[in-house]
C-alpha cells in the first residue's frame, strides 16, 4: 500500500488541520449531491449548507483528540479534491478494528484511483496502530462504491446491516470490512 506522499501524477497527500475544513466542507457536499441524488431526496441535498459544514468540520477538530482520529486530504496540482477521516471503531463489537468514518472525492476526480490512496493510508495508519481491520459502513443501494469496496480487497457482511432515517425515509447500510 503506498505511503503518504506524492502517488499518482499530480497528487498529493497530507494530513488535514483546523485551516482545512472550508475545503473539506466544499468537497463533502458536492460529494453527497453528486453520490446520494438517486437516493435521498433532492430538497435535503438542495438545503445543504456551507456554513452548517464549516461548523461541523470545525467542531469536528476542536472536540475530538487528535490522536483518536485522522484526516488525510488529497491534492490534485495543489487544489483539493478529497478526503478520509477515520479511526478507532465506533461499534463495540468490532472494537479492535478501525473505521473509516467518511472518504469523499470531488466528483471530477473520481475514477482516478485517488480514493483507494487515501484508503490505502488510512487503513495503513490504522493497522500501524494496532487496528487489527479496517471497517465502514456503506448505502447498501450505492453499488458504485461498494464495487470500490470490494476491489479493494473489502468483503461486503450479509449479516450486518443498520438504518437510518432521512427526511422520514428509511435507509440501509451494510458493513464492509477489510482484512490487514
């Protein structure tokens, strides 16, 4: 699995700070609208906010220790176009693992393989500090990122499903872990 660094023509990965969550921000919400429009509905999307991010993101930075979480983003010519946030399982049950909590591209970077790096850092890190897996939850209708997943080397569990509502829909996600 690469390192963190320079990897693919152009792109450049680093880890994040306070300084960086207006563009982690931009990137999570035209991430969701382009990702989730066939699936959620599209007066939630429509009310996504900037500023409602920027809070969340800076909050994000300022509550959390930074030794039990990391965000790496990714930089294509030294604008960016993604990011990973992750670290230790926020489900009992697979509490020696590592989760990935979000891992979200520009649209007009997907494809390019700057996902996968920012996965490969992240579960790297994660096994580097005794996580014995890699773990994150996933839309079960979102097929082109469980197809992602699994040529990843992640393994989609039949048996761990959970919902959730939005905007009085109910949603399903499915577990998909990776072994070191």
């Amino acid at each position: 699995m690469p390192s963190v660094g320079k990897f693919f023509s152009g792109v450049v990965l680093k880890k994040a700070t306070k300084d960086d969550v207006e563009a982690i921000a931009q990137i999570h919400i035209a991430s969701w609208k382009e990702t989730y429009h066939p699936f959620f509905p599209k007066s939630y999307l429509e009310k996504l906010s900037l500023e409602e991010k920027i809070t969340q993101w800076t909050s994000y930075f300022k509550t959390s220790d930074q030794d039990d979480f990391s965000v790496y983003m990714a930089f294509h010519e030294q604008t960016p176009v993604g990011f990973i946030s992750f670290g230790p399982s926020r489900d009992r049950d697979l509490a020696k693992d590592g989760e990935i909590y979000a891992l979200y591209l520009s649209p007009s970077h997907w494809g390019m393989g700057i996902g996968y790096n920012l996965f490969c850092t992240a579960h790297q890190e994660m096994l580097s500090n005794g996580a014995t897996g890699t773990h994150l939850w996933a839309l079960e209708e979102n097929s082109q990122a469980l197809c992602a997943y699994k040529r990843w080397g992640g393994k989609i569990s039949s048996h761990s499903k959970r919902t959730f509502i939005l905007e009085q829909n109910k949603y399903r996600e499915v577990l998909v872990m990776f072994a070191p």
